[in-house]
C-alpha cells in the first residue's frame, strides 16, 4: 500500500503556522516582561548632536572636494594652453609630417595632464571618503553607547531598530536623544545646527 505524499500547500500552511506561534509568543514575552526596547534610527539621525555634527563634516568635505576639483580643472586649463602656444610655435617652418607628430605629442600631454588630475581627484575623493567613514563609526559608537546606558537604566535587555519591532518593546528614542544631549552638554559639545 502506497502512502499518500503530503500535500505541498498543506506543508507550507504548517511552516507558516510554526512561524505565527512562534513570533506571537516572542510578542506575548515582550509585553510581559517589557524588557525589548526599540529606537528609531531616522528620528536619532535628525536630532542627536553626533549625526547633527556629521551632517556638517559631510556637507564640508564635500565642499572641500568640489574646490579641490575646481582648482584642478582651472591649473589643467593652463596648462593645456600652454602647451598649445608651445606646440603652435614649434609646428612654424616645419613639414606636415613633423607637424603631425607635434599634434600628437601635444594630445598625449593633454591626455596625460587630464590623467593625473583624475588621480589626483580619485585619491582626494578616496581620503575624504576614508574620513567620513571613520567620523560615521565614532559617531555609531558612540550612540551605541549612549544606547547601551539607556537600556540598562530602563532595564531593557534588547533594543531594536523601531522598523524590526513589529508589536510591544518600549520607545526609547527620546530617552536616548536627552541623553545624547545631555552628554554633549557634560562634554561641551556645541549644538549643532538643525
């Protein structure tokens, strides 16, 4: 006698049932215990004065890198009209033949002029990048800890990003935005510009 095969909707009603129970009773654990809480990451970055401060960074940098490109743009500018007036001079008096070469010569020179400032601009835009990377990991260390303090002194085992809190926890963004800015006062941090 042949056993039936499992219908596959049956099996994944099963799973999806599994899966309900599952979170419903992490939910009913959470709402008893009340010891998850959750913060909301967008609101943080609009007002805590280490994101504030990194926004500034970010916008300066960026100004930085723009000056930094401008002013070789305009110094390549020179240059390839130097090298024209040069090649101009030279090309009097001789055959088309030399005065190709010249052309080509005066191309490559342009073409290398523009290479080097690409690499230049690359490797400036790679140490700003490399800053801003290290600001935004002090930054996140720092509102982790911050974090950290928040829950012990609300006794909250777990925090969560607010998006991954589907039911129960406690909001602690506002707690961790006081004291975020109470630390920045204690460490005389000006505030930053909204």
């Amino acid at each position: 006698m042949k056993l039936n095969k499992v219908p596959a909707h049956f099996a994944v009603g099963v799973v999806i049932l599994a899966i309900v129970v599952l979170f419903s009773s992490y939910a009913a654990a959470a709402t008893k215990n009340d010891s998850i809480g959750y913060v909301d990451m967008q609101k943080l970055q609009t007002e805590l004065p280490d994101f504030l401060k990194l926004q500034e960074v970010a916008k300066d940098k960026t100004s930085e890198l723009n000056y930094f490109r401008g002013y070789l743009f305009t110094q390549q500018q020179s240059s390839a009209k130097e090298l024209e007036k040069k090649a101009t001079a030279d090309k009097i008096g001789k055959k088309p033949d030399e005065q190709a070469a010249i052309d080509k010569r005066l191309q490559d020179d342009n073409n290398k002029n523009i290479n080097d400032i690409n690499a230049q601009i690359q490797k400036k835009y790679d140490e700003l990048q490399q800053y801003m990377n290290d600001q935004k990991e002090s930054a996140l260390e720092r509102v982790k800890k911050i974090i950290a303090t928040v829950a012990d002194q609300k006794k909250l085992s777990l925090v969560l990003e607010k998006s991954l809190c589907f039911y129960g926890g406690t909001d602690i963004t506002q707690a961790v935005i006081d004291q975020a800015k109470k630390q920045a006062d204690k460490d005389g941090t000006p505030p930053a510009k909204k």
